[in-house]
C-alpha cells in the first residue's frame, strides 16, 4: 500500500507538470504575437529575478517540510505535525514579506546600475513583488501536503495557478499595450500574483478539507512540543542546500550561455552561424530534455516522504525497496526516451520545428533523458534520508566537470555536440556521485533488471530506425510518428518477455493494477 502511494504520487505529480507545461507553451505563443520580441525581452528582463528570490526563498522550503512531517507522521506524533505547519507558516510569511520589499525597494538600483538594460522593465519587476510573498507562503502548503505524501492538492494548485496566471498575463498585457509596450510587460509580469493568490487559495481549500482527519488524529497522545527555534533551525538547515541547488541551475545554463558560443565561433563559425547552432541546443534540444523529466522530477518529489517516513522508523528495507522500485521505474521512462530520441533526432526535429538542422544537438543531448533522471530520482533518494547537502555537494563538482567539458570539446572537431556533451558531462558525474553516496548508506540496485531494460531499448531503437525507413515514402511526420508507436508497442511486448516487470509489480502501478487483480 504504501508503495502504491508513493507510485501514485508521482503519477499525479507528472499529469500535473504536464498540463502546466502545455499551458506555458501556449502562453508562450499567445504573448509572443501579442508583445514581439521587444516586449517579451522586457517581461524576461524582470522575471528572472523574480524566479532567482523564489529560489532562495521557496525551493527548499517544500522538500524540509515533507521531510521533517513525514517523519513525525511515521511516529504518529500528530501534535508536533501540526508544530512544523504551524512554525513554517510563519516563518515563510515573514521570508516572503521580506524579500518582496527587498525587491520593492532595489528595482531602482538595478535599473540604475545597468543590472536590468533596459529602465522600462522597472515596472515589470514592480508587479511582480506581491507574487513573491504569496508563491513563498504557497511553497509551505505544498511541503506540508507533500509531508502526508498527498499529492492531489499540489497538482491542483499548479494547474490552477499556471491557469490563471496565463489568462490574467495576456488579458492584461492586451489591455495594457496602448498605454505602451512597458506596461504591457508589467501586465503580464502581473499575472504571477493572481495566479500564486489563487494557488494559495486552493491549498487553503483542501487543508479545510484535510483538518478533520487530521484533527481527529492528533487526539493521540502527544509528545513533547519540539520549541519553534529548533524547528525553524532544522527547516533552513534542510532546506538551505535544497534552495543552493536550485540556485545553481540557472548557474549550469549560464556556462552554456557564456562560453558556448564564443567557443563556437572561435572553432571558425561565424557569429550567426554559432548563435543558430546555440539556438539549436538551447532552444529546441533542451526543452525536450526537459519535458522528457518530468516523470521523474516528480518521482523524486513523491520519494522524499516515502523514503523520510521509513527511515523516520529505521527500516532500511523499506528504503531499499522503495529506492530500487524509483531507479527501476526511472530507468524504464528514461532509456527508452533516450534511445528514441537518439535515432529519431532528425526526423523529431523535422516534425516538431520544421528543421533537421536541429538534429545533432538533439541526438547528442539525448543522453541527458537519462542521466538528469537519474539525478533526480538518487537526489530524492538522499533528501528522503536527511542527507539534502550531498547532492548540492555532489552538483557542484557536476558543474566544474561541464565547465572543463565545454572547454575541451566544443571546438572544431566535435562543435555543438560537444556541448552537449557537456550536459550530459555534468548530469552524469552528478548521477555517479549521488549513487556512490547511497551506497555508502548501503542501498543497492537491480542492475540485472537495469541492463535488461537497456536491451529492450536497443531493440526498440532497431524498431524504430527500420519502421522509419519502411514508411519514408509517406509523409514525413506520418513516418515519425508511426516509428515512435511501433517502437513503444514493441518495449510493452518485450518488458514482460524479458522478465522486467512481473505481475505482483504491475499491481503497484495506478491504473495498470486494476487488470491485474
């Protein structure tokens, strides 16, 4: 039952990033048409501060409370449950409230120092300051929803956020746009606030659901009340690493941003002959990587409780189990992905931007499906287990090895797929070091089970690549997208054959179990 939670969990979790994603895409669409280039560069001037002190504020914030509630629910202490909801809240108020006038009050100086180019995105960075305190409050629900290892009402909230963010953004920046480009910007900027309001609301929603049951729990005994100094000493303490890890993603892109292109033309491209080329990993290569993860981005998020509540109890069997049914079930999204993304690199970048220029950069980032997977699931892994500064440690020596990377092979010989490499470079020594940490903590895996799953990919790839060439006749994108069936029916047929996946671990899955009872 348990396992069938944390499963579940993450299916919620992963239709929810997906709904937000393809909400975002159209956002992206609709305020492109409607601002251009100028005015989407004022909006994307502003809103990466935004997301900067959302970081330091809010990105740890979720993964300490889930940890630390999961921990007191193993031990039925529902009081002290209560406690952390009680304490964080407060706590994430006041950081909130802070640093949104932080933001208030330095929006000048940044103008004025030449940090923000240009002084009309001010009124950019202006609107966003109230979404800052309410996302950073919002970021304390969702922790403590996480900590029950309740999922629905985080992806509930997502939705709805992104949702309503996205109307509110073009709604305004349409009604704003004869008044100027800037402050049809800062509409759009502006449509971070009702949306975080809104998420906030939905989560106060469901804790007025939630607060009978729990209510009723919490008439067990009570242990002693852990003191709000301690608490809040233990929530920074976890969360702290979390939040410098998430601090050091857009670190990872700058190395790209910086040095790729430079490198590139230093090899003899010209000056737009690089910028295209960094177009096509950045901008095409990239986000399928990103959206091929998301599965296991929220397997991880759905970890961090299941493995906190077991190792609140000390049975590291369960953590065994509950590890090596993640690394299985990453492994099982992400090689294929990989191996599919590998193959097919040109004919998925005709289909999806009218290019097959895009193809190498594609086919040599495709690696990173499932090296990033990795990384995310063993990093729930070791944040369920207490230990959040491992992998922040263990991404910064990821980030110097894709610094010497992209300096050693994005030259003339290799070009962007050097850089790509790169990524998969960091993602790779992150992932390798991650698990070399559970092992210490003597937690293994089925490689038997891992290097089968391998085979089956290969087989599919094989699949695909033929079914491809047999349907080239026809229309580009039929072939495409007729290969990528064949290639999936084929990895259903064969995983079973294969003896990957049994019939007792089809019944854990949501959805598939009810064929199998």
């Amino acid at each position: 039952m348990s396992s069938d939670k944390f499963l579940r969990g993450a299916m919620i979790l992963t239709l929810a990033g997906l709904m937000v994603k393809v909400i975002g895409s159209v956002n992206r669409i609709l305020l492109s048409r409607l601002l251009g280039g100028e005015g989407i560069g004022l909006y994307q001037m502003a809103y990466p501060v935004y997301l900067l002190l959302l970081a330091i504020s809010a990105a740890g914030i979720p993964v300490a409370i889930s940890i630390i509630v999961a921990g007191f629910l193993a031990q039925k202490d529902y009081a002290n449950v209560r406690q952390v909801f009680r304490v964080s809240l407060r706590l994430m108020a006041c950081v909130g409230a802070v640093l949104a006038v932080c933001l208030v009050l330095a929006a000048g100086w940044l103008v004025d120092a030449g940090v923000i180019t240009d002084a009309r995105a001010y009124y950019s960075l202006i609107a966003l300051t109230p979404a800052i305190f309410f996302a950073t409050i919002l970021a304390s629900f969702r922790g403590y929803f996480q900590g029950h290892q309740l999922m629905t009402p985080p992806a509930v909230s997502q939705i709805v956020e992104q949702f309503i963010r996205v109307v509110t953004m073009v709604v305004l920046a349409y009604v704003l746009l004869p008044y100027g480009l800037e402050y049809a910007a800062a509409g759009a900027a502006f449509g971070a606030v009702p949306g975080s309001l809104t998420g906030l609301v939905v989560m106060g929603c469901f804790y007025r659901y939630y607060r009978k049951q729990w209510q009723a729990d919490a008439q067990a005994p009570a242990a002693e009340l852990v003191r709000s100094r301690a608490l809040i000493k233990r929530l920074l303490l976890l969360a702290l690493p979390v939040s410098c890890a998430n601090i050091l993603v857009p670190v990872t892109s700058s190395i790209d941003v910086l040095l790729v292109p430079g490198r590139l033309i230093d090899s003899g491209l010209s000056v737009e002959q690089a910028t295209a080329q960094f177009g096509y990993l950045a901008g095409m290569a990239q986000p399928l990587l990103l959206m091929a993860t998301i599965p296991t981005m929220s397997l991880a998020t759905s970890l961090v409780p299941a493995v906190s509540e077991a190792f609140a109890l000390n049975k590291w069997q369960i953590i065994e189990q509950k590890a090596a049914t993640a690394m299985k079930l990453c492994c099982l999204i992400t090689v294929p992905a990989s191996v599919g993304m590998w193959v097919l690199a040109e004919p998925i970048s005709l289909l999806l931007y009218g290019t097959a220029k895009a193809g190498v950069a594609i086919m040599h980032s495709a690696p990173a499906i499932c090296l990033l997977g990795l990384q995310q699931v063993t990093t729930g892994m070791l944040q369920g287990m207490g230990h959040t500064n491992l992998p922040m440690l263990n991404m910064l020596i990821g980030i110097a090895a894709k610094l010497v990377a992209v300096l050693q092979l994005t030259n003339a010989e290799y070009g962007i797929a050097g850089a790509a490499w790169a990524t998969n470079i960091n993602f790779g020594v992150t992932a390798l070091l991650n698990i070399i940490a559970l092992y210490k903590f003597s937690i293994r895996f089925s490689w038997l089970s891992i290097a089968k799953i391998i085979a089956a990919a290969a087989v599919i790839g094989a699949v695909a690549v033929e079914a491809h060439v047999l349907l080239g006749g026809a229309s580009p994108a039929l072939a495409t997208i007729a290969a990528m069936l064949a290639a999936g029916i084929s990895y259903i047929i064969l995983l079973p054959l294969l003896g990957v996946l049994n019939r007792q671990e089809l019944r854990q899955l949501p959805l598939v179990k009810r064929f199998f009872k």
